[in-house]
C-alpha cells in the first residue's frame, strides 16, 4: 500500500463542459498546464456502449482476444465468476479496439479526434495504444506517480497526448487521476522500479496535486510529459476508465536506449 502522503490533492482540475468548447484559450491552457478536462465528452448511451464492450470482452464472447490482464488470485476461479464477479477480478485491458466497434468508435469520436490534432498543433494523430484501466471496489491497486514518455520510445520532443474516459464516476475515494500542472515543462523524470516503474516516492511527497475528478462520460486530456498517478481504490465503488495514446502519425520511433537514458536503466521491459 502507498503512504497516503503520496495523493493529497489541493485543488480540482479545470476543463470546459463540452467539445465544442474548446478554443483558443484552452488549447492555450493546455500547453501551459499540460492537461484539460471536459466533463460532458461522451452521452450516456455512449459510456453504456463502451462498458457492454468491455463486459463482452471480459467474458469471453471473442475467444481470439487475449489481453486481458487479471489479478493473481482470480486465474484459477475465473470460470465460476459472474459478469459482475469477473470485472472485479480485472486489473487492466489492452490492445481490444480491433475486437469491438463500440470501443473502436469511442477511440476514433470525430470531436475528440479534432481536439487532439488542435492539441498536437494540427499534426494528424495516431493512436498507439489503447487500454481499459480497472480498479475494482475496496482492491483496485495505485498506479503510481510517472510520465507516461517514459514508456514510449518516441522521441522526447514528440507531442504526445493521452485522453483518459470515466465510464464510472471517477471521485478521489475510487483513484481518479491526480496532476502535477505545468511540471510538464520540466522535462524527463528519473524513474525506479519499485511499485511500478514510477517516480521516486520522495520526489512527490510533500507536493500538492491537482485531482480530475470526473462523471460517466467525463474526459481528460493530458500531456506525455505531465507526472499524475492514482491512488488505490479505497471507497465501495467500482473505476473503469478507457486510456488512449496519440502522437503524430508521421513520428518514427526510435531505439529504446535513448528512452532509458532520458528516464531511468531501470525500465527495459516494462509496459504502461
């Protein structure tokens, strides 16, 4: 368990209330703070789409998708479980946006796609990455406090922006996502392997984060750059959230020892 030091947040995050929204200003607001919130992305009938792709994909109804990722302790009970049961039992989802349309259509939403090649100074996005992140009631486990470059082989210069979807409310009990604005400016972080590869414990402590507090449908966007983490899941509710990454299309990557030597020795083979 972390020291509940590590997520003491001061203030709540700023954003717009839709979309269309979006201007000027608060591209402006991105850059300088290195994230954005809009706190009605998606319809209702949109996140119920999302959450029935992912419980399709949790229960097995594409037997050729294989990655999803469940806690230790729940492989060897899985087929006992029922769907609610089984959710709990999840820790994380990847790679599933060529195995379920729903989930697919929320990953390529044209408003949000627009938002992202603003954000990207009109370079065309590619996504890159797309995982589901669960933290089930009372279990759901911390992910500590990083950048997310520092598990990307881009180079560092790269825009690289994450959009993070609440398909459940997502408060500060459950492990909404916590900031550190505008330290997105201050370049690469050294990184350990400790908990998860992460940034050293007592480079946080004693900062005050900024929470991003979110409702069904509620979205962040953030900078590759900006450190956040997430506290464990200590409330009765159930955080499932959809994480996508996107950098220019045209972006080559580049050799992994370069990323090492921005970030940390320690991360050769790890996984965001």
């Amino acid at each position: 368990m972390h020291a509940p030091e590590l997520y003491q947040p001061e203030a709540i995050g700023q954003g717009v209330e839709h979309f269309s929204d979006i201007g000027p200003k608060e591209i402006a607001f991105y850059h300088e703070q290195g994230y954005l919130i809009v706190r009605q992305a998606f319809t209702p009938a949109e996140v119920q789409a999302g959450i029935d792709g992912l419980v399709d994909l949790i229960m097995g109804k594409r037997p050729d998708f294989t990655h999803i990722y469940f806690e230790g302790k729940a492989r060897d009970i899985l087929p006992t479980l029922n769907a609610d049961q089984r959710q709990d039992a999840v820790r994380k989802i990847g790679d599933f946006v060529e195995f379920d349309a729903r989930l697919k259509a929320i990953s390529h939403h044209p408003a949000m796609m627009d938002v992202v090649q603003r954000l990207m100074g009109g370079a065309k996005p590619g996504m890159f990455q797309d995982m589901a992140l669960i933290k089930p009631p009372l279990l759901g486990r911390e992910k500590p406090w990083h950048q997310d470059k520092a598990y990307f082989e881009y180079p560092i210069n790269t825009p690289v922006v994450g959009v993070w979807i609440a398909l459940d409310e997502a408060t500060v009990a459950n492990g909404c996502m916590q900031l550190l604005p505008g330290r997105h400016k201050e370049g690469p972080i050294l990184h350990f392997q400790r908990r998860d590869w992460q940034i050293c414990d007592n480079t946080i402590l004693g900062t005050k984060s900024v929470a991003a507090p979110l409702k069904p449908g509620g979205l962040l966007f953030f900078d590759g750059m900006l450190p956040h983490g997430t506290p464990h899941n200590s409330s009765p509710k159930r955080r499932r959230a959809l994480q996508f990454h996107y950098a220019p299309a045209d972006v080559t990557k580049e050799p992994k020892e370069n990323r090492l030597k921005n970030f940390g020795s320690e991360g050769k083979n790890v996984t965001c």
